[in-house]
C-alpha cells in the first residue's frame, strides 16, 4: 500500500501507511522515530482529512520503505 512522510516536528520522523480502507476512510499505521526509539500505532482517518492532508503537502507520498528510514 502507499506510504507518506508526514510534515512533522524536528527532531522526530513520521511515517503514514495506508494498511486497509472501510466505510469511514482508510486504516493507517502510524510510525514516528526519534531519539527515544520507534513507535507505531493503528488508526483511522476519513477520506476528507486524508485528502486535505495530501493537498496541503502535510503529507507527501514516499517511494522508499518506512524500514529503510529507519535502519
């Protein structure tokens, strides 16, 4: 599925993974590197956030896979 970076706080590295879609909008992993080591949670967003997320450039599509940010 598709990957973004977020546009976040320095200091820390966000990624969005699009894991699945329902009727409210798609589920999401969430994973944030900082100092402190990696965390990763499962939401949801709605497809209107998630579009104004994209068309605002707080999200930007990345090509590479989160674990090659990371290592």
């Amino acid at each position: 599925m598709k990957q973004f970076r977020v546009k976040g706080v320095s200091g820390v590295e966000t990624y969005l993974r699009l894991i699945g879609e329902n009727s409210d909008g798609y589920v999401i992993l969430i994973t944030s590197v900082n100092e402190a080591g990696i965390r990763e949670t499962e939401e949801t967003i709605s497809r209107h956030l998630f579009d104004a997320c994209v068309r605002t450039g707080y999200l930007s599509e990345c090509e590479e896979p989160v674990a090659a940010h990371i290592a």
